[in-house]
C-alpha cells in the first residue's frame, strides 16, 4: 500500500471523502477510497453545534479511533488544533497520532476570521517536533473568510507554514482557475482544493492540485437527501431507492466483529427493527 504522502503524488489528484461519523466512514471505504478525511462541520452539526469555536474537539476525539480502525489512512479535521497555545495543540495532535491517524487539517482562522500567520506557524512547528510523522495539511483561509483574499497574500502564508514544517497546503475557497494554477505552480507542497463548481477533478489535477477533499459536502448532500426522501412519501411519492438495511447492517456487523475479534457468538444488541 502506498503511504498517505505517496497518495498525493500520484498520476491524478487524491481525492479524498469527509465522513462525519462511523457509518458514513464504513460506506466510503466500501466504495474503495484508500484515504478518508473528518469535517469539523459534519461532525459538530451530528453533535448539534455550529461549525468552528473549537465545538467539535470532544467529538472528533472520539470518533478518529473508531475509524482508525479501518483499513485506510484516515487524516483528521482539527480546526486550529482546539487551543491557542502550540503545546496543547501539539498534545491533542499526538492523542490521535497514538490511535493511529495519518494526517491533519490544521487551519489558521478561529471564529470565522484569520489569525496571525506567526501563531499557526508555531502550531504547526509543535506538531511537526511532536509527531513528525504525520501529514500536516495547513489550510490558509484568506480565500474563505473574504479576509486579504488576494493569491500574494494566500502565498505569503503558505511559504510560512511550509518553512514551519507543513506537508501540503489546504486553500478552501480557491476556484478561479488562473488562481489554482498561480498558486500550485508557485509552490512546491501539494495544493489542496474543495471541488470546483465547473472542473472535473482531472481538470484540477491539470491545474496542479494534488489533493480535492470532498469537505463537508457529503455531509449536506447526505442531509438534503433524507428530507427529500421523506418529502416524496409526503408528497405521495412512493419510496426512493437506497443502499438496502441489511447491506449497511452488514457492513456495520463486520466493522463491529474487527474490533472485537476475541468475542465468539452473537454480539447483545437491543436493535430489534430497522430504524
């Protein structure tokens, strides 16, 4: 198996799928992708809190073991590193290092506005001394929050972070073709996008990306389609079509049944329905 890092220098873009919890982790494996990521959104929207504020630190501490499990490179969603000092940063980083997780979203904006580049500089030096094995993913969110959204200002930080021991530079909000290619060919760490409204991901492979996380689209996408589903019975519809229950509940079974190899029998369960 290829390492993660290796999985950015491939012939097309990684694209990379974000789950929110273990079931949509356990059908993005199914289908066959090799890595998968965690969004802060879809995470903290399932435990009931608005994306950022560092709401979805004790959910994501408890979910990345749980995929860790799985047999794929999982990177974690960990906004700013959940705390403005670099040490705590850094300590959270290794408790998921010690699960077993590959990589991180490390990212230099708290409450929806930028912080100093010096700050997320020395998070990411932190990280790297701590745990220099894992894939450092350091978003620049100039382009997300409208704040010096111009590409000299994205590269100015980016530089910093890749010089304060980042693997690879996440820039949401980046869609202007002519942009995407200014800033992959001005740097040297593999670009990583959120999927563009009108290219293909080869088109942003062709552009110089190496990495397109899907973000927390699957996450809405995944929300749109229950009230929709819903809505047509509503509406007088007949059911939609769907993964059927006893392909999940297998999939879940088996993912179960990994974690407890040691247990011979049947697992107690009080689920007795489909619901």
């Amino acid at each position: 198996m290829d390492t993660f890092r290796e999985l950015h220098r491939g012939g097309s873009p990684l694209l990379l799928p974000n789950a929110w919890d273990v079931g949509s982790a356990v059908a993005f494996v199914a289908d066959g992708y090799p890595a998968i990521g965690t969004t802060s959104f879809g995470v903290a929207a399932s435990a009931g809190y608005p994306d950022g504020g560092r709401a979805s630190k004790a959910a994501t501490a408890a979910l990345v073991p749980l995929l860790c499990r799985l047999p794929v490179f999982v990177t974690a969603d960990v906004e700013d590193g959940y705390s403005p000092d670099p040490g705590e940063a850094a300590d959270f980083v290794a408790g998921l290092v010690e699960a077993g997780v590959a990589g991180i979203n490390l990212e230099d904006s708290l409450d929806g506005h930028l912080v100093a580049p010096e700050d997320a500089a020395a998070k990411i030096a932190a990280v790297r001394q701590r745990c220099p094995g894992v894939f450092i993913n350091a978003r620049v969110d100039n382009l997300w929050f409208k704040e010096d959204p111009t590409v000299d200002a994205v590269l100015v930080r980016a530089r910093r972070y890749a010089d304060a021991g980042a693997d690879g530079i996440f820039v949401p909000g980046l869609a202007n073709p002519a942009e995407i290619e200014a800033i992959t060919g001005a740097l040297e760490l593999p670009v990583n996008v959120l999927p563009h409204p009108t290219l293909t991901v080869a088109e942003l492979g062709g552009l110089g990306v190496r990495r397109v996380s899907s973000g927390s689209l699957p996450y809405r996408a995944a929300v749109d389609a229950a009230v929709a589903s819903v809505a047509a019975l509503r509406d007088g519809g007949t059911a939609p079509s769907a993964t059927p229950y006893w392909d999940m509940q297998h999939r879940l079974e088996s993912y179960a049944a990994a974690l407890r190899p040691q247990v011979e029998g049947p697992a107690e369960s009080g689920a007795e329905g489909p619901e």
